[in-house]
C-alpha cells in the first residue's frame, strides 16, 4: 500500500496477496491434516509429535518459499509463539509470574529496535516494513496537502 503504484495496480496486488495466502493456508491445512490422520493410523494413535512433525514438514512444504506472502505469516506467527512460549514458561514455573504487567517494557523494547533498525540499519528490516516506514517516517517529512494523507505524498504530476 505505501509504494508508488497507481490504483489498479494496488488493487490487484492485494487480490493476488489475498489469494496466494489463503491457497498457502489451504495448501497447509490439506497437508497438516492428512500426515497427522497418516502418522494416527500408522501408529495406532495419535501423540503430541505428530502434531509438531506434521506441521514442520507442512510449514517446509507450503511456506518453505522466502517469498513476501509466506515471510508476513511466519513473522506473524513467530510474534504469536513468542507470546504463547512466555505464557507457558511461567504457566510451567520456568520463570515467575511477573508482578506488573510486561507488555509495555515489551512495547517500548520492540519500537526502540525497529526504529533504530530503521535509522541505522535500514537494509535488515522486510522490505514492506520498510516502505511503510519510509512513507511514515520519512515522506511525512514533506507535504503538500490533505490528500498526502488519504493517497500518498510522493507526488508525480507537477501538482
């Protein structure tokens, strides 16, 4: 959304992004159910590995590609896991439950690092990360008009 394509461009890219992750996650969800019923019949039950090998071997198959669609649902999951681990470590006694709520110590660590990661070493960060913050920390830097903030402030007619 924040690159300089015209309408129907963006449009169209939003329909093949939307159609290639739902095929990516029905794709995975065939795969994921079908070896989980295989390693069930084939040992006579089911047992939590063959959730965990089901899924490496779907998530090897499906979104195995480094590809801008399959990389925006592996960071979505891995944020998710990261959160769900947390929650499990003190649920096990691993580590204690803490005595104030840590998201906003995990807020501030998170946007100090993708900003620093921004300034300084720009080229790390996904590239639709970057765009976006290009458009928001950069480009906002120069505006003509209110539609800078409804479309986009690069201008290229001679407005």
């Amino acid at each position: 959304l924040f690159l300089s394509f015209s309408l129907r461009e963006k449009l169209k890219s939003i329909a093949q992004a939307t159609y290639a992750h739902s095929r990516n996650l029905a794709y995975f969800v065939f795969t994921y159910k079908g070896l989980l019923a295989a390693q069930s019949r084939l040992q006579g039950k089911k047992i939590p590995f063959h959730s965990f090998l089901a899924a490496c071997i779907g998530g090897w198959l499906v979104f195995g590609d480094n590809n801008p669609i399959n990389s925006q649902i592996i960071m979505y999951l891995l944020s998710r896991i990261l959160f769900g681990l947390s929650r499990l470590a003190v649920e096990k006694g691993y580590i204690p439950q803490p005595k104030q709520d840590p998201f906003p110590l995990v807020a501030a660590l998170v946007w100090g690092t993708v900003l620093w990661l921004f300034e300084y070493h720009k080229e790390t960060l996904q590239p639709s990360l970057q765009s976006s913050m290009t458009y928001l920390y950069e480009d906002s830097e120069v505006w003509h008009d209110l539609s800078d903030f409804l479309i986009y402030n690069k201008r290229t007619d001679s407005k």
